[in-house]
C-alpha cells in the first residue's frame, strides 16, 4: 500500500466544557450534567461533606446549553440548546455554570502536549485543532504486517500526551487531509482514533448523512434531502453538472469534491516552533546490553542530525528529552532543562545521557529519540564556552546498556 503525500489529524476533546467540570466533580462522572447555567447553580457542599447540585428542572431563564456530557446527550441535550427546552427532556440532569477560564486553562494544556509530539498545528477553537503529521519522526513506518501501523501510533502517543497532560480523552481522526480527518474524528468518539486512506472512502464515509461534510450547514443539508440525496454517497454519485445547476458553479462543484473526499488546504499556522525532534524505528527490537554500541551510534547520530537542525533554522534550545520505545509499544519519556540555550551535538549528547541515567532498561528497544524543545532564536544565544575539560558521558561510561 502507497502512503498519501500527506497526514493530517483532526483532534477533538471529548464533550470539553463538561470534562473539564468532571475533574473537579468526579463524583458526577456517567451522570447526565450539562453546563449552562449561572453562578448561582454552583455546587455546594454541605457540612456532612456531600453535594447539593441544581437540576435543569429548576432552571429559569433564557440561557442556553453551552454542552453536555454523553450521559445527556443521550437524553437529547445537545449544545446551543435552550434550557428550558433541555429541561423537558431530561429534568433530572445536573446543572453547572461555566467556567471559561479553567476551559482556557485545559486548552493550553492539551495543546503544549500535542506540540511536543507534532508541532505543525492549526487552531480552531477552544478544543480542537488540526495537526500536519506528514513530517513527525516514525509517521511512515509499517509496525509488522500494517502498513498505518506508524501512523497509528503517532495517534496514540498524542492521546497519551493529551491525557498526561490534562486527564482529559480525546478522538482523532487521521487522513489525507483536513475535510476527510473533521469526518474521521467523529466516527469512534468518544476517545477514538480513526485512521481512513482514500480506499475507505466508499465505505466509512458515503453511508453517512449529508450533514456529516463540514461545510454543508442547515439549510443546503435540507435541500439536498429534498433533492434525494441523504447520504454523502449520494452526492459522489450525482452527476457534476446536476449538481451546479441546483445549487451554483462554486458551491456545486466543491460539493463534487468533498463528496470525493477531495480537499487540498494546507495546516495554517504562524506560531513558532515549540520543539525539534529526530528519531528513528529500528528493523528489530534490540536489546540493551548485546547491541549496545549499535545504540550508542544511533544515539550519536540522532544528536547530530538533531543539531544540524537547529543550525538550519537558526533555533537554540534549552530542554533536551528523549523518548524510547520498548517492545509492546511501551513509551518513556525524560526530559532535562538545562540553564543555558544549546545547539551543538556534542551539549545535546551530554544532556541525553542525563537522561538515559534515568531510565530502567528490562526491555528490548524497539524506537529511540531525542527532542530539543524550550526554543529561542540562535541570535539571542551568548558565544559559546570554551570546551569542556572533562569527557562526555556515553552509553558505555553511564552503564545504561
């Protein structure tokens, strides 16, 4: 199978106003809660310890559901919904009043620990995000007989990242571009990961409704039900021309296309980078003390790669971490910050090792890399020191393997 040019995700945080209240009422968690309401219907706890919690049958007023766990939704409470409305169809839901400024919080969270795993990101909002993962270290290797298999993982470690770094779950969605990952993210919340090519189109993606396509809103969703055409297969299958007549040459013929799962846009960011990484697949799990030269080489060489890398985009760092694979797709990561910004092999290599000394090494090495993060531009670093005096450490002096 011939990977596409590209790897685009689309990352969603599941139900992301409502999980970020469950972490601070756990208590609540597989309950029907929406959030929506005023201050007024915070929780309170009373002397004997327990809560007393607004329900939406109190509610009175002109307010809307900002969101609502699944638990809700699954009674017909759904986002931009009036409460009063949502009071009628499940009275009993707990009510809580929003607070934008944890849900800011949580949101810079999630999208530090993507950016160190995958830095090219897009933002669209409070809770989701698009990243470009056609370059990230590992993305193309096959994991035995799967040829997604490092695709896959990628999507997993960010899943991890996210949920180190919050406690929240997240869906992804994977594909070769952005309309195609919007759909995928959906398709296994919640916290799920869809991995589509465009061989899956006719099969993951045509039986859905028309509605599923972002871009298709209310009104062009009910004329195009009206039309007979409910299902996204139902627009691949319609004839181009027909389809411009009903609905204008532009509009039309981009209907065409998504339909088709064409999209070609580009991740858009202006931010900078927040790390640099080098890393690399082995052809077979090694082991740490009979392939430990061949491990110190890698390393060697990673650390190198690593510095031209700065060099070519005029970076400096002043974090160095490495992560390591283990058999059964088992992830470490170390990390150590340094006082001073550094950009040659050698200042990452010894860092490195500060690292590895870290590290309990009972398994067979399957994946080695190291990240330079904690960026600044390579003007605003002083000269360097003159060159140490003592030896760096090595895989062989630091008895790591």
């Amino acid at each position: 199978m011939q990977q596409p040019d590209r790897w685009i995700a689309h990352l969603d945080m599941d139900a992301f106003y409502a999980s970020v209240e469950l972490l601070r009422y756990p208590q609540l968690k597989g309950q029907a809660v929406v959030i929506g309401g005023r201050r007024a219907d915070a929780p309170q706890q009373l002397e004997d310890g327990s809560w007393r919690y607004s329900k939406l049958r109190d509610y009175t007023g002109r307010g809307v559901v900002t969101t609502s766990t699944y638990a809700a939704r699954d009674l017909g409470v759904f986002s931009a919904m009036g409460l009063m409305k949502a009071a009628l169809r499940a009275p009993d839901a707990i009510l809580l009043p929003a607070d934008f400024d944890s849900y800011r919080k949580y949101s810079r969270l999630f999208k530090a620990a993507v950016a160190e795993v995958a830095p090219v990101i897009e933002d669209r909002g409070i809770d989701e995000i698009y990243i470009d993962l056609s370059d990230v270290p590992g993305v193309r290797d096959a994991v035995g007989h799967d040829p997604l298999g490092g695709v896959k993982a990628v999507a997993r470690e960010i899943k991890n990242s996210v949920g180190r770094a919050t406690g929240l779950t997240c869906s992804i969605g994977v594909t070769p571009n952005k309309l195609l990952s919007k759909i995928a993210s959906e398709l296994d919340k919640p916290d799920g990961i869809s991995v589509l090519t465009l061989d899956d189109i006719p099969t993951r993606v045509w039986p859905l409704g028309v509605r599923k396509i972002n871009g298709i809103g209310p009104k062009a969703g009910e004329k195009l039900v009206r039309l007979g055409l409910e299902t996204v297969g139902d627009i691949a299958a319609a004839d181009p021309a027909w389809l411009v007549e009903q609905f204008g040459e532009s509009y039309g013929q981009w209907l065409h296309a998504a339909s088709h799962g064409r999209d070609s846009r580009p991740v858009v960011t202006h931010s900078e980078p927040v790390s640099i990484s080098r890393e690399t697949t082995f052809e077979r799990d090694l082991h740490a003390v009979h392939d430990r030269a061949l491990l110190g080489g890698i390393m060697d060489e990673l650390c190198e790669s690593l510095s031209r890398d700065l060099a070519r985009k005029h970076y400096a760092g002043k974090t160095v971490g490495i992560k390591l694979r283990f058999e059964g797709f088992v992830t470490v990561t170390r990390d150590q910050t340094l006082k001073a910004a550094i950009t040659s092999a050698a200042d990452i290599r010894h860092a490195v090792g500060l690292c590895l000394k870290r590290v309990t090494f009972d398994k067979r090495l399957r994946l080695m890399g190291v990240r330079i993060g904690n960026l600044v531009h390579a003007s605003e670093v002083p000269p360097p020191a003159p060159a140490r005096a003592e030896p760096l450490p090595t895989l062989d002096n630091l008895s790591l393997f």
